[in-house]
C-alpha cells in the first residue's frame, strides 16, 4: 500500500492537470467586452439649448468674404488651424482670390503661400485642380450641391457641408471634425468615431434647422473647456450631466 502523503500529492497533481487541460481548451462562447457603468447620456436636446446659452456667438473661426474663399480657407484647414489658415489666406486671397486666377496660378506659386499648412503640396495641386473644374465646369460659381462640391478636387464631405451651412446657410448635414466627435462621444450621444457614422446619428436627433450651428458650439466647447487631452470637468456647465465617457 502506497503511503497516505504519496497518495493525496498524486491526487493533487491528477487535479492540476485537469484544471491545466481544462484552461487550456479553446473556449467556444463568444465574450462581450464589458461597459463601464456610464451615466445615461442627457436628453441631446436640452444640452444643445445649454450649448446655446453658453456660446451665443459661435461662428465658423475660418476668414472668408465668400464661398470660394470659404471653400479654399476650408481645404486647407486638413490638419491645420484655422488660426494657422487665417494666417495665410490674406496673401493668398489676395492673388488668387477666384477660380480664374487660382486657375490660371502656378503650383509651385500656390505652394510658397500655403506653405505653413500641413500637407501644401497636395493642398497647392489640389485647389488649382479645383479652380479648374469650377472655371470648366460651374461658370466660376461654387456650385451649391454636395454632390457637385464632392467632386472638386480634395473637397471631401466635411469641406462641403461647411461650405454649404456657413457661405449659403444651407444645412445639408452636421459637420464633424475631431471636436464634433470626440464630444459626442464624451456626451454619449454616440457610441463610434467614425465621422459619417456620427453624422448620420446626430442628424436623426438634431432638428435640421441647427446642423450647422452645432458643430459651433460643440467646436467651441471643445476648444474652451471639454479639451482632447484635459477636460476640464470641474468647471464644465455640462458636469452634472454629462455621462463623461472615455474621459
Ligand atoms: S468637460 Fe467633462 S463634463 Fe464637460 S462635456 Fe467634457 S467630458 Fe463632459
């Protein structure tokens, strides 16, 4: 007969292994990632009429005199200030401030006044491409269609809608740039980053009549207070609020 000690350590031993083998058995079931316990988000209406309250004069931040010129400080805003484009628009403007003249413009002229914006290189070929096509195709008038204004050479979607809302005052969608989305996740309007995933949620929530305006408010707030690497909550007029997800 074994002793009693060899018996209950092979005894333990049979058990490790099975609980080894049984960890190691590739598990079938699907796992959910689990939520944090957020906060219900407010009603997306109430919080745009505190929005309202606390910045009356948001405005786009972005120079212009017209829509060309809106179209133009707009395409080079692509990963640069708008304090930076403000910057460099008056000379700009002041060459080449139509569609014929930035059309007949060369690149490399186009290049040396937008170089302190990121990427003047694709910027500079893009905007004479662009005065072409306005020139060839739009009588030298910015078209008023998103359809139309997503064919111009490096005008995406964002471009157009802020092209439309703010030079026409036609609200052809909500504007989402990296404040517009980064709040409305914080504010659990949404639950992605993907701007045209956004876009189509907040248009379903958000009466036409203030897509433009916002993305003002939301931009100002962003720039003020619900910042991207410090929000500062404390003394934030949403905080009692604000579900604060992922902050
Ligand atoms: S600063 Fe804080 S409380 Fe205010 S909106 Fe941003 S996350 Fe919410």
């Amino acid at each position: 007969m074994k002793p009693l000690v060899t018996m209950v350590t092979s005894k333990k031993k049979a058990v490790k292994k099975k609980a080894a083998k049984k960890v190691l058995k590739p598990s079938t079931k699907k796992v959910g990632l689990k939520k944090p316990p957020f906060k219900e988000a407010a009603p997306i209406l109430e919080t745009i009429d505190l929005l309202r309250r606390y910045y009356p004069d948001a405005h786009c931040a972005l120079n212009f005199t017209n829509p060309y010129e809106l179209l133009v400080a707009t395409a080079l805003s692509a990963q640069t200030t708008d304090e930076r484009v403000n910057m460099v628009t008056p000379a700009l403007f002041n060459q080449y401030g139509s569609p014929q003249r930035m059309a007949k413009a060369k690149v490399e002229d186009i290049e040396s006044l937008i170089r302190s914006t990121n990427f003047y290189k694709n910027k500079a070929k893009n905007l004479k491409s662009a005065a072409i096509d306005l020139v060839e195709k739009h009588n030298s008038e910015v078209p008023q269609n998103i359809e139309s204004l997503v064919e111009l050479a490096g005008v995406g979607r964002k471009t157009a809608n802020v092209v439309l809302g703010n030079a026409f005052g036609i609200p052809s969608g909500i504007v989402v740039d990296t404040h517009v989305a980064r709040l409305s996740y914080r504010l659990g309007w949404v639950d992605t980053d993907k701007p045209v995933v956004i876009e189509e949620e907040l248009c379903k929530e958000v009466p036409q009549e203030d897509w433009v305006i916002l993305s003002h408010y939301l931009i100002s707030h962003g720039r003020a207070i619900c910042k991207a690497r410090k929000p500062d909550c404390a003394h934030c007029f949403l905080e009692e609020t604000c579900p604060k997800r992922g902050v």
